[in-house]
C-alpha cells in the first residue's frame, strides 16, 4: 500500500467533481479504467481533503490546435505525414 499526498489546483479538482456529478454514464470499461476512477474518487472524496485553501497562483490554460486535412487523402503512393 501506498500513501500519497497530492497538491491540486481548484479548477482541476472541481474538474474531477463534475465528472462524477453524471456517475452513472462514467462507469470502468477495463481494469485500467477501474483504477483511475478509484483513484479520482480518492482525490475529491471530502475525507481526504486535509486542506481547503493553500494559496498559491490559480493557473489554468487551454490550448486547442486546428488540424488542416489535405485535399488529397489517400494513403497510395508517396505519403507524407506532418505534424
């Protein structure tokens, strides 16, 4: 067994929160899935919430990339993939 302290920001935990507000669509699909959600749980469950308010600078950013798809899209011949 593992104990473990984690340091997380307000917007991420109630990120966490308000997946597990619609519980019933967010169910484990393999034992992989079935760890995570635990460990999700783990991290908004108000027992092991040993401090509200730690301060610190409240940082949150989205970075959301356009994808242009080429006119020709077939994979025959001299394919050449960018990123």
């Amino acid at each position: 067994m593992k104990l473990v302290e984690l340091l997380i920001g307000d917007t991420e935990y109630q990120k966490i929160k308000d997946l597990f507000q619609n519980e019933d669509d967010f169910n484990p699909m393999t034992e992989t899935d079935r760890i995570l959600i635990q460990a999700m749980r783990a991290i908004v469950s108000p027992k092991n919430l040993k401090e509200d308010n730690v301060g610190g600078e409240e940082t949150e950013s989205l970075t959301i990339s356009k994808i242009i798809e080429p006119k020709d899209k077939s994979l025959e011949g001299n394919v050449e993939f960018k990123v």
